[in-house]
C-alpha cells in the first residue's frame, strides 16, 4: 500500500502529467488518462476557474504515492464524476481508492467508470457496492503507418490552423463550441486553452466556411514522448453537416501528427451512431468500451 494525500496544484499538476506520460507505455493501449485530457480538464472544463483563481476542483484530487513516486491519483472531471489513474505495478490499491471516493466525495452521487476489458477493477467496483450501467462511450484507436484518408475538402471551405490570440479567431471558436456541445465558451474561456503545457496552436484546426464562420473543430493533442495524437474535441456546426468538414479537419489532424513524429492516434466518443461512423470512416478501430458505474451514499 502506498501513502495518499491532498494535491498542491503548483508542483503536483505537473508531477500527475508526468506520471500519465510515464505509465502510458506500461499498459497495451491507452488505459489511465492521457497528458491531453488532463491539460483539457483544466484549461477546458475548468476554464472558469482559471480566470477566477476559485480552483475547488483541486480539493478532489488525491494522491497515492510510493517512495516518493506517483502510483495513483483520484481526480474529478464533472463535480460527480470520479476517475482513477494507476500504475499497473500497484493495482492494489484501488481498493482503497474507490472507498476514499465512497467516503469522501462531495455529492451524495459519484460516477466513475471501467473498460469493459478490466475484470479487475470492474470486480471491484460490484464489490464495493456500485451500480453497473451500460456502456458509456468508446475509445478508438489506429496506426499511423501506410496511407492516410485524403480528407477532401468541401467547395468554398478552407482549414486552417486557430490563433487564439486573435479576438476574432477566440470567438469562434467559443461560438462553435456552443454551437456543436452547447457549452457556455466565450472568447476569455476559449483563449485559456493557451495555458495549457500540451496545446499546440497548429495543430487545433478548423474548416473555415464561405462566410467565414467556424464550420467544424478538432484540436490535436500531441504526447512526444509516446509517439501518440489524440483529437479532442471534434465536431461540425448543425448548420454545416454532411459536407464531410469533420473528416477533412482529422484527415488533416492525421497528416500533421504523423509529419511530428506520431505513429498512432486515438479519439473518444460517446455511442451515437453519426461520429462512431465518422470515426471508422477515417481508419479507427470499433474502440475499447468504457462501462459506467455510480454509488449512492446512503443517509
């Protein structure tokens, strides 16, 4: 068993970030957390915070350490959401950590989630009284080796690289971001991305309608160390759809990442039809199942 404790966001977002790097190549596939969805945990979903200085967030972090290295971390994504990242050489201490989010989470609800493949966690999680769902969502994989989709472009759109310090580039992207997931971006928000240590404006990419308008997004996360991009978010503006946008803006993603060294390529999705096809339609795999799980706390 190793020793837990709170989470000091100076020193410790970077040690967490550090560890997602490090245990990616220790498992078959993308298991914890990338790098990239920690930076857009923050710098996306608590976008707000950062401008504010109120990080509460970080209050549901914990750590679980061994001579002195990172071996798991409990970090929150939604306010009810819980998520464990561990290193595979310490698997037995997520025991321990699923009873601190039973103990101590901040709503009387939790979800957290399996991979349908993990017998050992999802053993667990029945054990320890959560409640299995259905599947919530996919995470897709392919090879970057051999050729690439052509991702033609529709007539009179272009795609280009988001400057985000640029006004105007700032708020479209807030404006497609609340056109496609009916978020609540605005150009302040967007432009936090920026902070993040993994962004990459060249390679978070838009197609650019006639009229100028932000018809389709995705940014690429690059991890340099592990060889591997993975698009988050990707969408389409509802005005914009069937032009095939989505697939010219990963196509492109794709040629950029593989030109910086990456030889695969992952991105998640929820179980709608459109973007799985989409997903398959560009070369990645039907993807790993991610099973729900909630535990309600009893009065």
């Amino acid at each position: 068993m190793g020793n837990n404790r709170g989470f000091s966001l100076g020193d410790d977002f970077e040690r967490v970030r550090r560890f997602l790097i490090d245990t990616y190549p220790l498992f078959d596939r993308l298991f914890n957390w990338g790098s990239d969805r920690w930076d857009v945990h923050r710098f996306t979903g608590r976008a707000q915070a950062e401008l504010s200085g109120n990080r509460a967030w970080t209050e549901s972090v914990r750590i679980w350490e061994h001579s002195g290295r990172i071996i798991g971390v409990v970090n929150p994504e939604g306010d009810n959401e819980a998520h464990l990242q561990i290193h595979p050489e310490h698997r037995g201490i997520e025991e321990e950590m699923l009873e601190w989010v039973a103990e101590t989470w901040p709503t009387d609800r939790v979800l957290t989630w399996a991979r349908q493949h993990d017998s050992y966690r999802r053993s667990l999680l029945r054990s320890g009284g959560w409640e299995e769902g259905g599947v919530d969502g996919f995470t897709h994989r392919r090879s970057l080796d051999g050729e690439l989709p052509p991702g033609p472009i529709a007539e009179g759109y272009a795609v280009r690289s988001i400057d985000l310090r640029l006004r105007d580039d700032a708020e479209r992207r807030a404006a497609i971001s609340r056109e496609v997931f009916g978020s609540k971006r605005t150009a302040e928000l967007a432009a936090v991305l920026r902070q993040a240590p993994g962004y990459r404006p060249d390679l978070d990419l838009v197609a650019v309608a006639p009229d100028g308008t932000f018809a389709a997004n995705t940014t690429v996360w690059l991890d340099e160390v592990n060889r591997y991009a993975l698009f988050e978010p990707v969408g389409t503006h509802p005005e914009h759809r069937r032009r095939g946008l989505a697939s010219a803006v990963i196509a492109e993603g794709l040629r950029r990442a593989v030109t910086l060294g990456a030889t695969t390529a992952y991105v998640g999705s929820g179980t709608d039809l459109p973007a799985n096809t989409l997903y398959a339609s560009v070369g990645f795999d039907a993807g790993d199942a991610e099973i729900r799980y909630s535990y309600a706390r009893r009065a």
